[in-house]
C-alpha cells in the first residue's frame, strides 16, 4: 500500500513553525547560536549583550579594537551568518 501524500519531516516541521509565527525567532535563535562559529570562540570571552533588532544584529564587545577589526568585515559577517541560517535573518550587523 503506497501513501500519496507523503512529506519529510523537515518540510512538516517548517510548515507547523511558519503557521504558529514562530520561524523568525527560530531563525534569529540559529542565527545567535552560530555567531560563535563565524566570529570564532577565541571572540566570545569579548561579547557581552546580542540581540537582533529591525534585521540589525546588535554585539556588545568589550574591546575597542576588535570592535574596529570587525567592523572592516561587516558585511562577510552578515553574510555567513545568513548562509549558515539558509535565509536573510539580518541584513546589518552593529558592533557596540
């Protein structure tokens, strides 16, 4: 007996999150997990606060000169970061 309408499991889950609203947080929450990844974790003893406001990324550092460092590669950031979502979580990232 062959089933017709058969998903996967991914594609159900995806589906339930965008119905309830809750794939952009999801997201966003994938995003902040893999900022460690890009940014690497040698940087995370220097990240305070992160939080994503109006598609803008917000990072605390307690480093002026990481904060200039990383702000020359603002733009690779974003992108990776989004890569690694599989969608535009953030089109900006603002070191502060």
């Amino acid at each position: 007996m062959r089933r017709s309408n058969i998903e996967s499991v991914s594609n159900v889950i995806q589906q339930f999150l965008r119905e309830e609203g809750l794939e952009t947080p999801y997201n966003q929450f994938k995003l902040m997990k893999a900022l460690e990844e890009v940014l690497g974790q040698g940087i995370s003893h220097y990240i305070g606060n992160t939080f994503i406001k109006n598609q803008t990324l917000n990072v605390e550092l307690k480093s002026s000169v990481l904060k200039q460092e990383l702000s020359i590669g603002r733009a690779k950031i974003v992108q990776r970061l989004n890569q690694i979502v599989g969608t535009q979580v953030i089109a900006d990232i603002r070191f502060y």
